[in-house]
C-alpha cells in the first residue's frame, strides 16, 4: 500500500475480509442499495498503476499503486484521484465482472488534484453523470462507491464543507468532508442519492468535523464542480494552458502558530536554495504570512512559475532570507515510458 509523506496509507490497497470484485446485485433483486445507487455500481472500476522506482513521486507514494476510477463517457474516459496516475508508466482498469483493460494518461491538474485515463478500447460500462456538488452542505447524505458493487458501498453524510490546505501545496476552497470514514477512499465515487457523480475520494483525515471540533475520522473529496471548468482542455491538452503557478516544492507544516517546513522534494527549487527542513517560514516578499493557506495564496499572486520568490526564514534561532527561483511542478514529473 503506498503511503504518503504523513503517514496515512493513500486509499489504496484491498477491501477488508477479501471482498473484491463483488458482483453489483441487479437493481430491484434484493437489492440492500436504492435503485438509482445500484445503476451506477458498475461505472466505479479498478485502478492500478506501476510507476517506475527512479521516479521521483515513487519515493513517497510507491511504485505500485492501487484505487477506483469512475467511468464518465462511452469511450471509456476516467476520472480519479490525480496521485494514483502520477509518473505511471502503466495503467490498468478492471470492471466490476473482474475484466481488464491497459488504460493511457489524458490528463493531470496538479490544481484540483483531478486525473483523467482513457481505457484503450471502449467499455461497455454506462457512464456516470456529473451532479452539482455545490448542493452538499452540513449533514446532507450521500453514498461512497468503491470497486467492487453492492459490498464496497458506504451511506455517508456532510460533515463540513469547507477550505482545505494540503502540506504539498495545495488549497481546495470547498472541499467536501464526510463521516464516516471510508478505508479505500483514493479515486472513490461520492455519489447522490440521483446516481450523479458529487466528488472523488482524496484523503483520510482525523478532524473529519473541523477546527475545534472533537477529532473524529472522515475524508476529503474533492467537489466535482471543481473539474467542470478545466475538463475540456483537460480531455483535449492534457494540462491547463494557464501559466503554470510558482512551486518551491516543500511541505509545510503549522506547529504552534508557525509554519515549518516537514520535508523538501529532492532537487525541487527549496532544495536548490539550501532550505532544511525544521526551517520556519515567516514572510514571503516581506508579506506576513498567517498560515498555510495564507502562504499558498501569496505565493501563487507573486507571479507565473519561475518567478524568484524572496523569504524570511528562521533556522536555529537565527533568521535569515533566501531567494528561490520558483519551478514548474508539472516539469518536474514525468511520465509515460523513459
């Protein structure tokens, strides 16, 4: 199972008791699950991918990895979670009779964490609509599909919506949390009560209910609304055509009101510039910074990718400034064959 730099497994892996590949029950057959929830059973696949160990994403989330993909066309187009496909040289999907398919990259938004594959021939698989994630709020229910039918099903409700600032710089407005949590969450579908696609499953997390609340276990989806605008280019670019924004490539971390640095990716520009982690970061540009999101957003309004970025840091009681040529995180990962 690949794990990420916190710690917490990546929503990969195998159902617990060794139920996999379960055959969706035909909707209206004793059937434990609302008809509209059991039409789209068979639109979640698996997902597999191999990724090779001199790439750099390997290091951190593995060199095999494994989750759902949600069928959303008739040629065989998949939408899952974006750290499932990074770097792979290889794709695999398996529908729910337990059939596979090599599968090909379209696209990756290092933004909203979306990745999109395209099986290489056509599934027979009818696809899942998108909803309107934007009708989620607190305590609405909703139903997580995973691989597997009727048995990988979960009944949920909203815990929070609310903004999300991931340590790998990355900030989602809206992100959807629901309760409770669900175990093999990377690339899940989280699903209305219409059958429509609302969100694709992200992380585990501990404060499913919020800041201040009692911790309580959840996860993250990330709100489908927040593919609708770039899905075009996505399908047709396979990237935004936007400039890329500034990446420093660290991950930060708040610690009693500061913002530490936890880890550096390896030849990444806060590497280049000598950064160490236990660093503090305190301004950015001689801005301020409150907290991650905050550091994040004057970050990304500093300018495109390669924009030198001047910080005001702190490293064994001794403060210091530093220059970093900001980098291209897209340029930095490959993928396909070497």
């Amino acid at each position: 199972m690949a794990r990420g730099l916190n710690g917490s497994a990546n929503g990969t892996g195998h159902w617990p008791g060794g139920q996999e590949g379960v055959e969706a029950r035909i909707p209206g057959r004793s059937s434990n699950v609302p008809l509209a929830i059991a039409e789209v059973l068979p639109a979640v696949i698996g997902l597999k991918t191999t990724i090779p160990e001199n790439r750099r994403s390997a290091q951190t989330l593995g060199s095999e990895r494994e989750g759902h993909g949600i069928v959303i066309d008739d040629e065989g187009l998949i939408v899952t979670i974006g750290y499932l496909i990074m770097e792979a040289d290889t794709v695999t999907v398996t529908d729910i009779e337990g059939s596979e398919w090599p599968a090909h990259i379209v696209g990756y938004d290092y933004e909203s964490g979306f990745g999109l594959v395209r099986a290489d021939a056509p599934l027979a698989i009818k696809p899942m609509r998108f909803g309107d994630s934007d009708t989620l709020s607190l305590r609405s229910e909703a139903v997580v599909v995973g691989y597997g039918g009727e048995k990988a099903t979960l009944k949920v409700k909203v815990a929070s919506r609310r903004e999300f600032a991931g340590y790998w710089e990355y900030l989602l407005d809206n992100a959807i949390f629901t309760v409770p949590a669900y175990p093999l969450w990377g690339g899940s579908a989280l699903v209305g009560p219409d059958g429509a696609l609302l969100g694709v499953g992200s992380l585990l997390v501990e404060e499913a209910l919020g800041p201040g609340a009692a911790a309580f276990p959840g996860n993250m989806y990330v709100p489908i609304n927040r593919l609708k605008p770039i899905f075009s280019e996505l399908v047709t670019k396979g990237r935004l055509s936007t400039p890329p924004r500034p990446w420093l490539g660290i991950y930060t971390l708040e610690h009693m009101g500061r913002l530490v640095i936890g880890g550096i990716s390896d030849g990444g520009p806060a590497d280049r510039a000598g950064l160490q982690r236990g660093d503090v970061l305190h301004a950015l540009n001689d801005e301020v910074l409150d907290d991650i999101a905050d550091f994040y957003r004057k970050l990304w309004e500093s300018g495109p990718a390669g924009t030198t970025i001047r910080l005001r840091m702190e490293r064994d009681n001794d403060a210091f400034e530093v220059a970093v040529r900001s980098g291209d995180r897209g340029s930095y990962h490959k993928y396909g064959p070497d």
